[in-house]
C-alpha cells in the first residue's frame, strides 16, 4: 500500500512540501488547511479544509484514513495544532515531524526587544513610541485594544477580528514586501516602532531591514516552544529525509 502522508499546512513551506512529496513514487499527499485564508494557493495531491476536533479528533482521522505520518508544517504560531498534532501522533503510533523555518536573528544596528506574548508586547510599547506598525497578523489584536494613546497601522492578509485599538487604520497586503516598499511605507505612516511575531522566512523580513535603516526599534514576539520531545527540521529535504523518502 502507498505510503500516506498528512500535512497540516497553510504555509509557504507547507505548499513545497507538498508538491515535493507527491513527486516522490508511490506516496499519497493529504493537505489539510483550517480555512482562515479564504483564497489559498494551489496545492499538489489531496486538501481538506476545517479542524479536526482537537488532538482526538485528529487521532481518529489518522485511523480513520490509514494515515502513515503527519508533517506539522503550520505557522510557528499555530501552538494549539502543534499540541494536538503531537498528541495524536502519540496515540496512533505514527511519526510526526515538524516543519519550521529558521526565526529570524538580529543583525547589527537593529534595535530589537523581545517579548512573550502579544500582551507583553503592548505593555513595551507606550515607551517606545505613538505609531505602532503592527504585523502580527489578523488574530489577538486585543492585547492592543487597551491603549488608546497610540495609533495603530496594522496590516494582515484577511480583515482582522475584533475588539481592535481605538486608533486603527488596517491595510490588507500579503507579501512577499520589498525593502524599498516598507521603508516608504513606514516613513509615509510616520512609524515610530514595528510590532511582529517572529515567523521568520524572507516574505515578510523586508520590514525588519527598513527598521533598521530607519533606526526605529522593533519589539519581536518569541516562538511558543515545541510540545515536549518535538524536535523540528528546518526545510523540506529534511522532512524527506526523516520519512526516508526521496525525489526521483
């Protein structure tokens, strides 16, 4: 019987891998979306879009769908599904193999400040500046909704989810972004500090290279870490090699 393989997708990575595991002889690719894009990009082998109904859930469709090995290629953000996909790998006995590009890293001349969470971020952020350029994507905006001094740019892919800050304008924009491009943007919106998560990747690293030209600070949410015993690979011919498969 193939060899079938589910990946838990909605990443740039997500997608390589999955046109690079149908090439491969003989397997059969699952993608599986949570639907927040409403426009995802095309996708090698099968795709089913929705939540599984937690790690149980998801261990009863791996059962379900004689599934060989799940590959948790989501956003490095995405804790929730990490957990679950760990959980349930445990429970059915499969190999589960997680998909993280590299976190970004400063570079001299950034003024970087890390933070936790997103409400650690908010609570830096009154003493760095007014205008907050705010790239943490559509959900968990209410970290920020309690700072009504501060005026917010913040731009996501999808409309974001209330309660937003006071002072709000939303640009919907998806990258890849140039260094040209973020530094007009931020000059043209008078930014005096950037707020992002670290998702790490080129798409979106632009903005970083034009606050540091700029010299604005940067306040960088951490990564949640990996549940217990994970341990991640950093590209696709990784995940390849820890399935033991290869490319014709």
């Amino acid at each position: 019987m193939s060899p079938h393989v589910l990946v838990l997708g909605g990443t740039t990575e997500a997608r390589e891998l999955a046109a690079a595991l149908s090439a491969c002889p003989g397997v059969r690719v699952t993608s599986s979306l949570a639907g927040r894009v409403s426009r995802p990009g095309p996708l090698q082998g099968d795709v089913r879009v929705g939540g599984f109904g937690g790690a149980q859930g998801l261990a009863a469709w791996l059962r379900e769908h004689e599934v060989d090995a799940v590959v948790d290629a989501t956003h490095p953000f995405a804790e929730g599904i990490t957990a679950n996909a760990a959980a349930a790998a445990a429970a059915t006995g499969i190999p589960d193999v997680v998909l993280r590009r590299p976190g970004w890293r400063p570079e001299p001349g950034d003024r970087w400040h890390a933070a936790a969470s997103l409400s650690e971020a908010a609570a830096l952020l009154p003493s760095l500046g007014r205008r907050v350029f705010l790239t943490t994507g559509r959900l968990g905006l209410a970290a920020f909704a309690d700072l009504p001094e501060l005026h917010f740019l913040v731009r996501s892919v999808e409309p974001p989810e209330p309660p937003l800050p006071a002072h709000t304008e939303v640009l919907l924009a998806r990258g890849p972004f140039t260094v040209d491009d973020e530094t007009a943007l931020l000059r043209e919106h008078r930014i005096d500090v950037l707020v992002t998560k670290d998702s790490g990747g080129a798409a979106t690293a632009a903005k970083l290279v034009a606050a540091r030209g700029l010299g604005l600070p940067v306040v960088v949410v951490r990564r949640p870490p990996l549940p217990e015993g994970t341990a991640a690979v950093p590209d696709v011919p990784g995940v390849l090699e820890r399935l033991g498969l290869r490319l014709p």
